[in-house]
C-alpha cells in the first residue's frame, strides 16, 4: 500500500534521526534570542528538533501532514515528560490566528513540496510570521552525479529484535523539472518472511541556491541570508539556511 511517512518509513527515521543535536541543534537554538520567543515548526515529522526545544523550556509548536510521524513524537515527549503541541495539518492550508517570532523548516523538508505548493505555503508562513520574526528554511541542493535508479536496489536495512525493515529503492531525475523521483519500498521481515510492505513515493523538488533566494524574493520575503552551517549533520558535513524575514 502506497503512503507518505508511514509506520515503517517512521520506525527507521527515528532509528536513525530520533533527536537533532550538536552543530544542528546549536545553529537552530541560536536564533531564540528570548526565552519568551514563539516558535512554530512546519513540517515536524518525528519531533526530532521540537524536542530539544521544549527541553530548553522554549515555547513551540509544530504539525505535519504525516499521523505516524506525529505519533513518533508524542510518545517520544512521553518518555521526556513532556506534551508536545503537535497536530495534523498541511503546511499549504495552514492558517492561524497567532504570530510567530521564529518558523523553521531544518532538514531539506521544503524541497518535498511539488513546485505549485510552494508559494501557497511560503504566503501561509509569511501570514503568520510576527513583525521582525524570522523564517529559517532548509531545501535539498541541485548537484553532479545524481545516480538514478531504474530497478528496485537495496539501500538500507535495520535490524530491530526479532525482525527487520527492509527498504528498496528505485530513482529517476528529470532534470526540465528538476524533481527527483524516488519510490521507496519498505519491507517488514519477521521470521524469514515479509509481514508487511509499505511503498512510499518520495519526490523531492532540487533548488540552486541563488534560485531559492529569487524564490524567496519573488514571494515577498526580504533581508535573505544564506548561512552555511559546517559539520552540521557530524564530521565532513554541512548544509545552508535561508533566513529571511517581511518587514
Ligand atoms: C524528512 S521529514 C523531516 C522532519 C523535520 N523537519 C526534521 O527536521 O526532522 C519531512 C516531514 O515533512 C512532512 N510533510 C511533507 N509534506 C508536508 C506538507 N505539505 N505539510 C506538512 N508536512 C509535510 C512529512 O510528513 C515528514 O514528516
């Protein structure tokens, strides 16, 4: 059955990304500059940089499209003593009667969105950015050597008790577009036997980084700055944030 960040897909994001910490973290925490700062999260997922947050005692909430990765995150904060105000919504219908001083989208997460959402959800999170608030958001770059896929290869597997996800790949780059089309085949195997399959696909919208700035730009957000945070994802690392702002 085919879904978007299922109960498989969830169980080997948290195995792997459960809670944002170091460089990451630090980069991020940064832009709190005032502990009664409201900051609002986008495209959560799991709680992975919620969390950390809330265990600073900064006020935050978040939502995603995705109820496992939502359920990932509530029950993570269990375990952490804490309530997460997360909640089921799309970041190109959200509307709210509140402000936010800061918006964060880390880890490429906008590059999900298909191209004909994207000023649809930049005018969603400018409607509700606070006067001198800041948007911060990551996309996943343009680069050399995209390998495509065209059979389904085996490009992880994650061994949890007595069973193990399994998770199989097919890639293909339209470069017109430039969208990278990747499906994605998660297999639960218990005993020797798949017990459950899970298909995902997975596109991803690829920016240049001066195309994202004009994008920006063209949706009325202003004082762009591109930071590069190094070693942000661990050693040899490294990622750029858009920060931007309306006045
Ligand atoms: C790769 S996860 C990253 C989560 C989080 N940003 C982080 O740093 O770990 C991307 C998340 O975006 C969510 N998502 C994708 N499209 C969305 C949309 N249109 N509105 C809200 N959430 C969306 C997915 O459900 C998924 O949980």
């Amino acid at each position: 059955m085919t879904e978007y960040y299922g109960e498989l897909c969830t169980r080997m994001y948290e195995s792997d990304k459960s809670i944002a910490a170091g460089k990451e973290l630090d980069f991020y925490l940064s832009f709190v500059t005032d502990q009664n700062m409201r900051v609002l999260e986008p495209m959560c997922g799991n709680g992975r940089m919620l969390l950390p947050f809330m265990q600073r005692g900064i006020t935050i909430e978040g939502f995603d499209l995705s109820e496992d990765m939502l359920h990932a995150c509530i029950e993570k904060g269990k375990k952490l003593q804490l309530a997460p105000n997360v909640y089921k919504q799309r970041l190109e219908a959200f509307t709210s009667e509140k402000q936010y001083d800061l918006i964060m989208i880390p880890f490429g997460s906008f590059s999900l969105l298909p191209t004909e959402l994207v000023s649809q959800s930049l005018a969603s999170m400018k409607a509700v950015l606070a006067h001198k608030g800041k948007l911060l958001l990551t996309i996943m770059l343009k680069h050399d050597g995209i390998q495509e896929m065209p059979e389904w290869t085996k490009v992880n597997e994650q061994q949890f008790q007595d069973e193990t996800i399994v998770v199989h790949k097919k890639v293909r780059y339209d470069a017109k577009q430039s969208l990278l089309a990747s499906h994605l085949k998660y297999e639960l195997v218990r005993g020797g036997e798949v017990v459950q399959t899970e298909l995902m696909d997975f596109p991803l919208r690829l920016y240049a980084l001066e195309e994202f700035q004009q994008t920006l730009a063209a949706n009325g957000f202003e004082h762009i700055v591109v930071h590069e945070v190094k070693e942000g994802y661990g050693a040899g690392t490294y990622f750029y944030v858009f920060e931007c702002a309306v006045s």
